[in-house]
C-alpha cells in the first residue's frame, strides 16, 4: 500500500470544487458515466485493432444506490487502470485540470463559471456530493488491481484490491448534504436527462418483464414474468443511423422518445449528417407552429458523442431555427462552455451555418417533390421560414425558391410567380408594382371585395413579423411596394394616369370640409375629400401604410420609428365626393339632420373597419332603430 499527497497549490481545493461548482452538482453523474463510456469504447477500439488480447463482449454500465451505508456506485466492464495508471491519470492529469480550473475561474461569477470537463475535470466532480471516493479498478493487462482511496483532502492511499474482473468501480460516499443522490428516482431523472442515448447500455436496477404464457396454460393463470436488466438508455438512437436505413416510422417513433408528452405529430424532418469540415448529425423536426413568436423554444438538445450537453442552443442554431425540435450531435461542440464561448468559437459559427443551408435544401426539396403537400402545411411552417428570411441573409436567398405568398383565396404563388402574375394590372403610373395584402380577411373584408372588383390580386399576410419582413422585401426588390388594403382607398391603392373628376366644385368641398371637420373628432380622423367612383362607399376609414407599418415594428420588437409603438391609432376618413349620400350630406339645410347623416356615415364606415364597440356601437344600434321608425 502507498500514500501519498497530491501536490496542490490551490489551498483545499476540495471545498472549493463544491462550493464553487455549487450550482451544477448535478452533473457529477454525466461526468462519471462520460469516463466509463470513453473507458469502454476505448477497449472496443483496441480489441477492434488487436491491441488488446481480450474478449470485448457486451459490456454494460452499471449504477447503484447502497443506501444503508450511504454510497453510490457505477461500475464499467472498460479498459480498467493499473496503479501505474491510477497515479498518472487520477494524481496528476485530472488533478491539474482542476485546479488550473479553480486558478482560472475561482474569481468570476455568471455564465463562464460551469466549465468542468473543458479543463479534464470530470473525475474530481465526484468531490461536489461525495466527501470520500473510492476507485477500484483493473486494467485489460495482467497486472493487480488497484484501490484508490481520497476522503478529500489533498492525501490519498492507493493499495492493490481482490478484483478480479477487467473494469472500474467508483464508489462515492455520499455528503450529509447532498443525501438526494440515494433516492432512486433522482438518479434516474439525472440518467435520463443526460444519459438517455448514452453508446454503452447503463443497467440501473431490475425490472419485471412479462413473458407468454404457456400453450397448457388456463385462462385465469396469470402470464409469467422474469426478472431483466433495467436499461435505463437507447444506446441506438435514430441520429446515429444512416438515413436510409430509417423509415418515416422509425422518425416518429424517435419524436415520440424525444418528447413522450408531445401527441401531435410533426410535419417533417430534417436529418443532419456531415463529417466535413466538422462532424455534425442529428434531427431536427418541423412541429406545427402557431403564429405566437414567445413560443417556448429549447425544444433542441444537444448531445456530444451521445452525452447531453444543453437545450438552449442559441448561438449553435441559427435564432429562427430554435423554434424546431429534435436533436444535434456534434463531438466538435465542447461539452463545458458558456454561451459566450460558443458565440466566439469557430466552429460552432460553421455548424450554424451548416445547419442553415441544411434546412433551406430540406425545405426547397420538399417543395419540389410535391408542392401541394408543402402548401398544406404553409400555414403551420411559415413563422420559421419569415423569421429565417429576415435574420439570415443566405436563407433569405434560397428561400426565394419556396416561401410561399398565400392570396385570400388559398391560392399560393412563390415570389417570382406573384411578380409575373399581376405585374400588368397591379404596376402604377410611375412603373411600381404595388403588391396588395390583407392581415385579416374578417375585419378588412370590404377592402378586399373592392380590390377583387378591380381585378387585383390580395395576398393574405398574417403573422406578427410580416411588417418587417415586408421592409426587407422591398429593400431587396426595387420599384416594388406592399400595401394593405385598408391603408388609402382602392383609386390610390395603385394610382393609373386617369383621374375621375368630382361631382362638387371647389367651393361646395371646401364648405363640406369646414363641416366635416368641425363635426368628426380631429384626435382620430383626418379628413381628406377624393373624387371616386360613385359607387364606392361614401366614407372610408383607412390606415397610412408607413405610419401603420412603422408602429407594429415598433411593437413586435426591433426596427420601426422610436416611440411610435406607443402611439394613438390614427386613422383617416376618405370622402367620396361623387356619392349620392355626400351630395346629399352637402344639400342637407337642418344642422341636425346633417349631422345626424354624417354620424351614421361614420359609424357605419368604422364597423367596416371594426372599430365600432362598446357604447359608441350601442349608439349606433339605437340611431339606427330610430332612423327606420
């Protein structure tokens, strides 16, 4: 037997790996079970090269709770170590990974202080729940076993044991503090939050497992059970296969592994795998999506090598992609590193826009193969695909292939499709093409039925981004303008030479305006007199497109105008002054009555907009009654 000192310059660096790594204790157990799955596919390899004279077999981990004398165990049929081994990788390795890990980030706080395994410490966290630590091992070389003993302090025995099978038993006694590691069911939420698709099968327990019952047996007997392996992981997981020797099947059955409480489902996946410039597979699904951009994302995890890592992959997924669910493995991603780290890392920046150009291929395949199916689903995939378009200039690019632009009528068109489909009716004067839209096909249903008369096409655009995404389209398309239906009436909407001439003279509007002007509330409508068809409606309420535009930026986050997402609608009234009940308005001599036709004018142009509610509509309602006596 030998004793010895670890040679420690940070003092008691023990307390200071509990204290210090406080707030990540729990993952002692991903670290471990990391180092006897590294510890066993290292044997396979030297068994697979003829290194290693012994038969690998089917080995398995195995963790146990002995809760009477206080203890957890995980035991690996690996590689194992010699005493030799057991000074060099555990007293000097680990150990000066820890503490150049203590040197570097005892004094900051925050998001940088949870790396652990970056800096060769996964063994040590043992020391954040456990105050002793035992290690007995045997190496796959004729050599003693080993029995290392550490009680956490910088002093530790190291003695030959009686083991006689190849592998590594940890045994980690556990701290008055931290007795939560003996209960069975918070060992295996830990061994299924991060070890759930570990390679090598972890046996936790034993389960029962009912067996077919005999042919000579009565009905009333009961089927015969046996006692099995409790294997807590799916060492195969579907990422790990190649795509073609998976089925649709075998995509949903995976979907429903990722997420059991999820009944829905999804539209889609996208399989990831490349090997180069990085190593990169995975899964990602589109679920149907709602147009509510606060949706909860980190439905993504993310695995090194089968080991979860996070599921919050911001700064590794492209922003519009973390609304996706599914699973991205990659042994280039560090298994320690803050946000900050992975923003600045190399790789991580080429993974992210792998996984972009990935994705845009997936998305103009499925359009291609069978586009009546990808506009089936348009609605439910389009809040990924804009918000793809607005933040990431390459998808903006090959999405121009399959973003899809619906009309009122359920018919879609891609972008150049539209462009080319209403390009002669729908240029203006100055050589524009103004693109028509609805937000809402209920509340601007008027609009829209005026624009169909004219022969227009109307895009219906509904989901909170659209306002931004309409600024970049026209950035990038010149001579190009969207406009929603309800923002000028139809005349101005797309402005040809001709004008139609007013049936009133310069005067006679001049005095309608004074009236009007003087009777509708200046702090919500600004009048404005148009010679129109005179079977357009006599009073239209229309929102400036810029104005209206810029306040819902302003609202849903970025862009915009500064302080106008606050601001008051405001709306104006388009004046028909070719209509009758104008003219009729105009001739009116009694002031009451004047007023009385404007009112209901008013009102009945606001409850084409929807703006009529509350007392005003009751208002409304009671003139009206009064008005047909």
């Amino acid at each position: 037997m030998s004793k010895g000192t670890i040679n420690v310059s940070v003092e008691n660096i023990f307390p200071l790996i509990k204290k210090f790594l406080y707030s990540d204790h729990e993952i002692f157990l991903r670290e471990l079970i990391s180092n006897a799955t590294d510890a066993t596919l290292k044997l396979k390899h030297l068994t697979n090269i003829g290194e290693a004279k012994v038969e690998y077999g089917d080995p398995q981990i195995e963790v146990k709770i002995d809760k009477e004398n206080k203890t957890l165990h995980i035991l690996d049929q690996g590689l194992g170590m010699t005493a030799e081994e057991v000074e060099k990788y555990i007293n000097q390795i680990a150990f000066s990974g820890a503490e150049e890990f203590l040197e570097k980030y005892k004094d900051k706080q925050g998001e940088d202080a949870g790396i652990i395994g970056h800096f060769g410490l996964g063994f040590y966290s043992a020391f954040m729940v456990a105050d002793k630590v035992e290690i007995i091992t045997k190496s796959y070389k004729d050599e003693p076993a080993a029995h290392w003993t550490c009680d956490g302090s910088p002093n530790y025995t190291l003695e030959e044991a009686e083991k006689t099978e190849r592998g590594t038993e940890i045994i980690l006694h556990i701290a008055e503090d931290e007795t939560e590691f003996l209960e069975e069911g918070r060992i295996r939420e830990l061994l299924v939050k991060y070890n759930k698709f570990m390679p090598i099968p972890i046996k936790f327990g034993m389960r029962s497992e009912t067996l077919p019952k005999p042919e000579d047996a009565k009905e009333d007997d009961p089927a015969p059970t046996q006692e099995v392996d409790n294997i807590i992981n799916n060492p195969n997981p579907a990422w790990t296969k190649t795509p073609s020797d998976l089925e649709d099947k075998d995509y949903s059955a995976f979907y429903r592994e990722l997420y059991p409480m999820q009944f829905e489902e999804p539209l889609f996946n996208i399989h990831l795998n490349v090997d180069y410039p990085f190593n990169l597979t995975g899964i990602l699904y589109f679920p149907k999506m709602s147009n509510d951009l606060n949706m909860q994302k980190d439905k993504i995890q993310l695995y090194q090598n089968q080991v979860f890592v996070t599921d919050n992959v911001e700064g590794i997924v492209p922003e519009f992609l973390t609304m996706l669910r599914g699973v991205i493995d990659s042994p280039d991603i560090p298994l320690n590193v803050s946000r900050s780290y992975l923003q600045a890392d190399g790789a991580v920046k080429k993974i992210s826009s792998y996984i972009t150009r990935k994705v845009a291929d997936k998305l103009k395949s499925l359009f291609n193969d069978n586009r009546e199916d990808f506009e089936s689903k348009w609605n439910d995939i389009k809040i990924v695909i804009e918000y793809g378009m607005l933040t990431e200039d390459k998808f903006f690019e090959k999405a121009q292939a399959f973003a899809l632009y619906p009309t009122v009528d359920g018919n879609h068109h891609t972008f150049e499709e539209l462009k080319e489909k209403v390009k002669d009716l729908q240029t203006d004067k100055d050589e524009k093409l103004v693109i028509l839209y609805a937000s809402n096909v209920e509340e601007q249903h008027s609009y829209i039925e005026a624009a169909k008369e004219k022969g227009y096409e109307v895009l219906l655009l509904d989901s909170p981004i659209v306002p931004h995404l309409l600024q970049k389209m026209e950035s990038e398309n010149e001579k190009t303008a969207f406009v929603r239906v309800d923002s000028d009436h139809i005349d101005n909407l797309i402005k040809k030479e001709e004008e139609t001439i007013s049936k009133l003279t310069e005067e006679e509007q001049e005095t309608l305006k004074t009236f009007l002007t003087e009777t509708i509330p200046a702090e919500k409508f600004s009048v404005q007199l148009e010679a129109m068809d005179s079977n357009a409606s006599p009073f239209i309420i229309t929102e400036p497109e810029f104005m209206r535009r810029m306040k819902e930026m302003q609202q849903t986050g970025g862009g915009g105008m500064f302080g106008m997402g606050h601001m008051p609608e405001m709306y104006n009234l388009v004046v028909n002054t070719n209509h009758e009940l104008v003219v009729q308005i105009l001739n009116t001599k009694t002031q009451k009555k004047k007023e009385r036709l404007v009112s209901q004018a008013l009102d009945l142009a606001r409850l084409s907009k929807n703006l009529l509610k509350g007392e005003e509509l009751t208002a409304f309602i009671k003139r009206s009654y009064d008005m047909i006596k």
